[in-house]
C-alpha cells in the first residue's frame, strides 16, 4: 500500500508536503525558543480551513511543548516553586483572561485588535534588536503584575491564538536569563493550550473528526524531531543571542497576526490555490 493513499480526503500529496514544511519549521523554532510554533505555523491557514487548522495547531503545539520540556526538566522549577516567582500568577491571569478573549472573538471586531497588536509586536521587536545593550527598562512590581501579564496573553490567545506574546514581552523588559524565562513561558503556553482543547472539545466535540486525528498523526511525526532539534541547538545559545532569537520571533509572531488580520496575502493565497485539492 502507497503511503499517499493515507490521506485524509480532499488533501493532495502537495498540500501534506506543505503542511508538513510548515509545522516542521514550527516545531524547530519553537524548541529553539520556547513559543512561537502558532506564529509560524498559522501559515498552514491557508491550506487547511480554520475550523481544523487553528485545532490541529493546538493540538501541535502541545505535543511541542510537553516534548520541549521534558528535554528541560532540569531547568524547570518544581510545581511547589511555581508561586510567586514562578508561572504560577502568569497562569492564574490567563485562565482568567481567556474566557474574555473568547468574548471578543465573538462580539467585537476582532481584525482590528489583532492588526494592533501584531503593529505592537513588530515594533517592539525591531527597538529591541536594535536598541544598545547597554539600556535598560525599569521594570517593578509583585505576583499581582505577574497576574495581569498573564490575563493580557490569555486575552490575546483568546481572540488572536497567541497566548505566550505577552508574557515573552515581558520577560524580555526584565531581562531574565534564558532558563528563567523559558520555565515561566513555556508551562504559562502549555496550560492554556490543554484548557482551549478541553473547551473545544466540550463545546465543539464535531472538530476532532476523522480529517483531525489523519492529519495529526501525519504531522506528530515532523514535529516532535523538530522540536528535538530547536532544543539541542538552544543549548548553545547565550542569554544575548537567545533574546535576540526570541525577538526575531516575536517580530515574526506581529508580521503573522498582521497577515492574519488582513486575510490571506496574494502570493500565498495563489499558491494555496493552486494546490490541488
């Protein structure tokens, strides 16, 4: 038996083999840096419909994480150490933050918020890159700042499907070391992607459908080796290079939900068009 032939229904060779380059650079750079695999891979958005595109990406992304982690376990701190220092106020915000991203998804304009953010992003990327080393951004407050950064990511992942934006912002203003910055980031981005699975699948049980679980067990493959592959090669990374990788990414993370706020780019679109089907 051909191993094209397992395909899921009305997807080509072609568009899999996109797919599959998509989530895999995801994965490479998500391990590298410890978010961002929604950033890149919200570019299979223009293969997959949205409905089982933004799912699969969840999907994706918590395969990532739990893979990357586990490869870091020793640089992660302890449940019992998550609060106050810890990911434990960024989680207590998100999950607070989350329902009224939802709602905004639903009743406002979300485009618009989106676009602003992503300007936000990039902007903030590109001072950070090219700002002096030597110039800081006083940054203060307890477990309560913590909280509401955390409720500001879940706001965002809630209409715009990048919960960890906020919260590598922010570590980037405080300028902690790689490890400390990954072991708030990484749980903050793992949590609230389960707790979205969990709703989904309460609310919507009809996304994990047959076409689901096809494409994920095609991609699982090219993800979890990705994902090895960030990781080993961050572990050359000093505390300089990493948050000059983590705002590269976030400047990608802006151009992405930029792209995303004005539809599907000319270029790409005509490429997705072209696939067959």
């Amino acid at each position: 038996m051909q191993v094209w032939a397992l395909i899921p229904n009305g997807y080509s060779p072609d568009t899999l083999a996109a797919l599959l380059v998509i989530v895999g650079a995801a994965a490479l750079m998500s391990g590298l840096s410890g978010f961002g695999f929604s950033a890149v891979g919200a570019l299979s958005l223009w293969l997959l419909p949205p409905k089982l595109g933004v799912p699969l990406l969840m999907g994706l992304s918590t395969a990532n994480q739990l893979m990357s982690i586990r490869q870091l376990r020793a640089d992660m701190p302890p449940v019992r150490r998550w609060w106050p220092l810890g990911p434990g106020p960024y989680l207590l915000g998100g999950l607070i933050g989350v329902p009224a991203g939802l709602r905004i998804l639903h009743g406002l304009q979300t485009s618009t918020l989106v676009a602003l953010f992503g300007v936000f992003l990039v902007l903030y990327a590109a001072y950070s890159l090219l700002k002096p080393e030597t110039l800081r951004i006083p940054t203060a407050g307890g477990w309560q700042v913590s909280c509401l950064i955390g409720a500001i990511g879940g706001v965002v992942g809630g209409f715009a499907a990048f919960p960890g934006a906020a919260v590598v912002v922010w570590s980037g203003l405080r300028q902690l070391p790689k490890t400390a910055s990954r072991a708030i980031v990484q749980p903050y981005i793992l949590a609230l992607q389960i707790v979205a699975l969990f709703l989904l699948a309460i609310q919507h049980p009809e996304t994990f459908s047959t076409t689901y679980w096809s494409l994920l067990l095609w991609t699982l493959p090219v993800v979890l080796p990705c994902t090895l592959v960030g990781v080993y090669l961050y572990r050359f990374l000093s505390d300089v290079n990493f948050r000059r990788v983590t705002f590269m990414l976030l400047g990608v993370s802006g151009a992405g939900l930029l792209f995303k706020a004005m539809g599907s780019l000319p270029v790409l679109a005509a490429v997705a068009h072209a696939l067959p089907k």
